[in-house]
C-alpha cells in the first residue's frame, strides 16, 4: 500500500540484485484485491501444507532450504488454476 515500512531501500536492492520486480499497490484497493486472497492464496496455503507433508512421509527428512523453491511451485501449480483464479474474481463479483 505503499507504506515506507513496507518498502525500505535495502529491500528494493535486493530485489534489484536477485531479478525481482517489485510492486507497489495504489492505496485503497484492499476491497478489489481480495478475491486474490481467498481465491488464490487461500489454497496456495493448503496445497503449500499438502506438498510439506508429502515431502516429509516420502523423504522422512525436514524441508531444507534447498527444496522450498520446488516445494513452493508444486503447491502453486495446484492452486493456481485459471478455472479457480476466474471464479474467485466471479464469486467478488469483479
């Protein structure tokens, strides 16, 4: 929302270094935003939960830092689906 709390220069360097882009949000626009969060995020987060445990019960190991990338596109994938993603915007009435 653009806050200066939520975007601090040592920020916006790293995200320069590492081919990030990053974007600010005009203000206000919560209410436009957010079938995004239940349509969206909402089973990023479960399908996120579904693919540590299938990790864990296959390997029997923690999720080390070097498999969240993989772990993270798994669960995406699931989630983010064009049918889900349009109905989210559909149920908002957007």
């Amino acid at each position: 929302d653009g806050h200066g709390s939520h975007v601090t220069s040592e920020m916006v360097r790293i995200g320069f270094d590492n081919d990030v882009m990053l974007y600010c949000l005009p203000p206000h626009t919560t209410h436009r935003l957010q079938p995004c969060d239940v349509g969206a995020f909402g089973p990023l987060k479960k399908f996120w939960f579904t693919a540590i445990e299938w990790y864990l019960r296959l390997t029997g190991r923690e999720l080390g830092t070097n498999h969240v990338p993989l772990i993270y596109m798994l669960a995406r994938r699931a989630a983010f689906q064009p049918r889900t993603l349009l109905r989210a915007w559909s149920k908002s009435g957007i």
